[in-house]
C-alpha cells in the first residue's frame, strides 16, 4: 500500500461514503483508492462544480463532504466553489495532488491559495505521519466544521506504508504532523456518540473542548429574557441542530421564531414561525421583528443581510449574540450581550434556569404609553452594564419600494421604527390575552397571542402579499410563476438556489419543509453555482425532489453539469429564470442612464440546450405552459426536467439593493 491508497483508506474508514471530483494523473489512485474501499465517487464535468456539489452534500446531508482534484489547474479551478465552503464553514475535505518544484508547469502555491480563501492547508509530509495526517484532516473538518485543503505531494504519493500504520490504533498514535497552530486551529473533541463521517454539532457537556457557556453569562441572559415582552429569536447556521432546544425556551418566554436564509425551514409547523428574517422577510415578519424589544441572535451573524443594514431592530432592543466563536459576538454590530457556547446547550441551559426560577424575573407588564412602545431604556443596557450601542448605530436608511410592488413597511426614511407593532387584534404595545405566568399556548405569553398567531396563519407568507402581475407579452411575472410551482410541486423537496437579481422569488415564494430543505450557497455571491449546488443536495437526500432555481447567466455558467445530472438519472427539477441579461447589474446601473449592452444578451433557447443533454424541457411564457410540468411530475420522472422561464425583468430586487450598499 501507498500514501494514495492509504489517504483513500483511512477516509474510508472514518465514515467518509461519498467524494466528488475531477480526476486527472495526479488524484487518480487516491480517487481509486477511496472507491476500492467503497466510498461513492460522483464525477463532475467541471471542479468547480465538483466543489460546490462537495459543498451541498456536506450541509445537507450532515456528512463530511470530500473533494479530489488534480494538481494546479485542477485546484485552481475549484476555488470559487472551495471559497464558498471556507466562508460558510462546510466540513470539507480537499484532496489535492501537488507539485513542489516551483519549475513546474502544474506548480502554484496551492497552501497560500488555501489560505487566502479561508481554508486551512496541510500536507502528507511522509509515509510514517500519512494516516495521522489524513486523520487530522478529517477531524479538523469535521469537529472544527472547517474547509480542509490535504495536499498530496507528487513525490511522496507513491512511497510505500505499511497497513500497521492504517489502523485505527495507529493513527491515534503516529507521530505529530508538521501542522503549524496558526494553520491549523484546535477543535473540541467530537462526541464518542457522533457517527463516524457526521458532522459533530453538539459536543457532549462536559467533554474536552466542550462549548458549554459560562454559568454568569447563561444567567444575564436568563434575566435578560425574564424581563421581554416582545422577543425575537433569529437562527443562523450554528442553530440548524438546536431546533428542540430553541422552540422550548421560546414557548416558555413566549418568543417568536425567526432564521437566517440559510437555516429557513429551521421552524416549519410552529404556529410562531415567521421564516426568513432580513432581506427576504415578509413585511409581517419585517414588522414584528422591527417590534421586538430583545433580539437573540443563535449562532447567527445578524449582519446586514439578516438586519437589513439594521433597520429591523427596532431603536430600543437589546440585542443578543450566542456562538461558538467570540470573534463572531458584535462582529457586525454593537450588541448588549454576547454569549460563547453552543447554541443547544445554551439554550438549554437558559430553559433550565428559567423553569427554576418561575417567571420571577419578568416584571409586571408595563400599561402602553400612547406610542406603543416602551419607555427608552437610558444609558444602561437592562444587564448592569452601559449600553454598548450608543447614538443611532449609524444605520443605512432603506429605499421607498420593497421591490414587490407593495409599499415598504420599514417607512419613508428607513431608520425610525415602530418600537411596538400591533398585537393581530388592532391593538398596539402588550400583546392581546398574554398571560406573563403562562408560555406557548395559543393564548401566548411574551410576544405571543392569540390575535398574532392568526396574522401570522393568514399574513406571513410571500404568496399573501398582493401584487400587480407584471407579466405579458409573452412572459410571466417570476412571482405567479414561483407561487404556481410552489403548489404544483411535492411538499418533500430540497432547494438550491444561485445567485442573482431572481434569487428572492424561489427563496421567499417556496415553501421547504425543515432547514435541510433548502442549500443556499451565497457567501461568496458567486453566480453560477445553483446547479452544482442541487446535485449534491439530491444525492444527500435522495428522498426529496431537488429543485435548482437559477438565473439565465448562472444556468449558463455550470451548464456542463447538467450532463452530469442527466448521467447521474437525477429526477430534478431545474428553474430557469431568463430575464436575458444579469438583472442586478440592470437595475442597478441602468436607471443611471449607463449603457446596458454588456449587461444584456440576445435570447438563448435554453430548453433546447438541456434537450440536448438529454433532459426533458419545457418554455413557459404563462401559466398555461405550466400543464407540461404537471405532467412530467405525474409521469415517470425517468428525465430531468428543465423549465425555461421566459420571466418579466420590469423591476429589479431590494435585496440586491442591499447588496450594492454593503460592496
């Protein structure tokens, strides 16, 4: 046996089941290798697609994803897709084959390159160390849910290893790597309960590297909590395994439940779920969230995207950070608290402490003062320590128009808000029938009442939101289109979606039924990497229909995938929204007077293109074209299909307003 095939062996036995990649001379026998000890190799087209199909199938599927690609070109041509995993901390492992001498056409500083994009670089340095090194890879993956760049050198791929130094036993105790610390950070022990290959989410309490808060800090936040009348819980990426946890201790405070969009779905069936917060909130949740007196953000970054360049916390809330890592607590804003630790054991921890204590730490509710809101708060934050936020945030007024064709709730200047919106029942301050000694009942407590809960049944979806159809001519409004294929679809689905100026119509007008129903590889806000993204959400969850929605640019950038799902007999579904032209750039530039033509295109048949990859196709100008798309769905599925959407461009999207004011 050699390095190669030990790298593949010992990834085998540590749970990893699947590998996606590009192979060439320099990954073929550690690719083969991984096969000959039955780890599924899916072949991409191109390895930037390899990348993010690597990507997808780790956060859906809660799996360490691994990625094998040749030396040099091989690599570089992934990094947009490894870039995207690095920034949103996937467990990643890539394989990378290397050539050290710098006279090397193939040569290039492929740990610098690591480096730059946030990943973490190691190399296999001898046949002795090759299984602890793969080993410490795996785990620095896994347990610190970081991207992992393993380079292979060419030279020492081929020494020999003895099997001894393969086992289990041996790579505990094989000799140390050459792993720097600033590389190579430390991570909490994973949980002898974790299995092998899992994404270790909640490290057991008490065990070494355990993220269990500190006592004083569970306690501030208890009070703080305690003492709301109107909370808000906005779940991030960190949160998407403390489900249990978070909705027990909102029913107890009587919190409303809120995500990032890349833990949506996180609290589908809570009659208090109010989906996405931030740019692809409805205006209910905009409002209510705007409303909330105490803002917990759980493993989440509450940056502009979440808080809409912080117009949504309203001019009295405290705001709340709980993560794992401290550099996370006020990155992005001033926060009253911050709280390190795991979002499930703290959570728990704060139920704990507040079912000990009653409701004691909740004063009597205040009578409303005529504005609906409380009384200001002054220069101490509630916690016995100065307010940290200080004057106004200095946030950016939001525009006008919501995008949507209905009026902005966020108002005329963007930065005066409502401190307490209505209760559901007209009222405005304390919401209707709280009962500050009872939770989580539909006579609700805290933020909750019964008045709100039928707002939110009948208000808080997209799809409630009237609109002017703005479709005709021979094409359709991307709203009525993506509220038709949100009823025509199967509920058990998984959704991918690019980026682009359609990006919000899928996200906000799709429903997913939990968070792992919906991949959103958007921290990079690269375009082009929808359709990679939904190949490997489909082969992690092989349950669900995969839809991949896509922008007319972003369909044409990974078009060479689409020959890879239909090899792969993947039953999915590909949207395409063709506005003929990258839509942000349009109306971000256009309503200036700037010349478009580099911005725009010349129609493309788009269902012909994927006819000839061998997908089934249909171009829809209106509902009517929808029938054939009911009609693959009640058939065998034995074919892709692909829908052209010939969509109106008429307007351009608040969210990437957002986005042109954070560049």
């Amino acid at each position: 046996m050699n390095v190669a095939e030990a790298v593949g062996r010992v990834l085998a036995s540590l749970g990893v089941d699947t590998a996606f990649g590009v192979v060439g001379s320099g990954n073929f026998h550690v690719t083969n290798a991984l096969i000959e000890h039955g780890v599924r190799f899916v072949a991409a087209r191109h390895e930037g697609g390899a990348a993010t199909m690597a990507d997808a199938y780790a956060r859906t599927g809660g799996r360490v994803g691994v990625l094998s690609v040749h030396q040099g070109p091989g690599l570089t041509n992934a990094m947009t897709g490894i870039t995207e995993a690095a920034k949103s901390r996937t467990p990643l492992i890539v394989l990378a084959a290397e050539v050290t001498e710098p006279r090397s056409n193939f040569f290039v500083d492929q740990a610098a390159l690591a480096t730059a994009v946030g990943a973490v670089p190691l190399r296999i340095t001898s046949a002795e160390t090759a299984a602890a090194q793969t080993a410490q890879a795996f785990h620095l993956a896994r347990d610190g849910r970081r991207t992992v760049l393993l380079n292979l050198p060419l030279e020492v791929q081929s020494r020999p290893v003895p099997v001894s130094l393969t086992s289990p036993a041996s790579q505990a105790s094989s000799p140390p790597t050459s792993v720097s610390p600033a590389s190579a950070p430390s991570v909490p022990a994973s949980p002898a309960s974790a299995p092998p290959g899992h994404v270790s989410l909640t490290p057991v309490p008490g065990s070494p590297g355990s993220s269990e808060p500190e006592a004083r800090e569970v306690a501030r936040l208890a009070e703080l909590l305690g003492a709301a009348r109107r909370p808000v819980f906005v779940a991030g990426r960190g949160a998407r395994a403390a489900k249990q946890e978070l909705e027990e201790l909102a029913e107890r405070i009587g919190a409303l439940l809120a995500t990032s969009a890349v833990a949506k779905g996180l609290f589908r069936g809570s009659p208090w779920d109010l989906d996405v917060s931030g740019g692809f909130a409805s205006p209910l949740t905009a409002e209510l969230v705007r409303g909330a007196d105490v803002i917990v953000g759980w493993g989440c970054a509450l940056n502009m995207w979440t808080m809409r360049q912080g117009t949504l916390i309203g001019p009295e809330a405290k705001v709340v950070q709980v993560d794992l890592d401290a550099d996370a607590l006020g990155a992005h804003r001033p926060i009253h608290l911050g709280v390190v630790g795991d979002v499930a054991l703290t959570a728990r921890s704060v139920t704990t402490l507040l079912a000990g204590g009653g409701d004691d730490l909740r004063p009597a509710p205040a009578a409303p003062d005529g504005s609906g809101g409380e009384a200001p708060a002054g220069p101490d934050n509630g916690l016995g320590v100065p307010d940290v936020r200080g004057g106004s945030g200095g946030e950016v007024p939001a525009g006008p128009d919501n995008g949507l064709g209905v009026p902005d709730v966020r108002g005329g200047s963007g930065g005066e808000v409502p401190a307490g919106p209505d209760n559901g029942l007209g009222e405005p301050g304390v919401p209707d029938g709280s009962d500050r000694g009872a939770r989580g009942g539909p006579g609700g407590g805290g933020y909750r009442s019964a008045g709100l809960a039928g707002r939110i049944a009948r208000e808080n979806r997209w799809r409630d939101v009237p609109y002017d159809d703005e479709g005709g001519e021979g094409r359709i409004d991307p709203r009525t289109l993506t509220i038709e294929l949100d009823d025509l679809l199967p509920a058990e689905r998984v959704v991918s979606v690019d980026s682009g100026n359609f990006m919000g119509y899928p996200s906000m007008f799709l429903d997913v039924p939990d968070e792992r129903g919906f991949c959103f590889t958007q921290a990079f806000q690269s375009i082009g990497l929808g359709l990679a993204t939904a190949i490997g959400a489909a082969l992690a969850q092989p349950d669900r229909l995969a839809v991949a929605a896509l922008g007319d640019g972003g369909a044409l950038m990974g078009v060479a995938e689409l020959e890879t799902v239909v090899r792969l007999g993947l039953a999915m579904v590909i949207v395409v929204y063709d506005d003929e032209g990258y839509g942000a750039e349009v109306h971000h530039f256009g309503p200036d007077g700037h010349s478009l033509d580099t911005v725009t295109f010349p129609p493309v048949d788009i269902a012909a293109i994927a006819r000839g990859f061998g997908c089934e196709a249909v171009t829809v100008r209106d509902r009517a074209d929808l029938a054939a798309v009911a009609g693959w769905l009640d058939g065998p599925r034995h074919r892709p299909l692909l829908i052209h959407a010939k969509v109106s461009g008429a307007r351009g999207s608040w969210w990437l307003e957002e986005a042109f004011r954070g560049h």
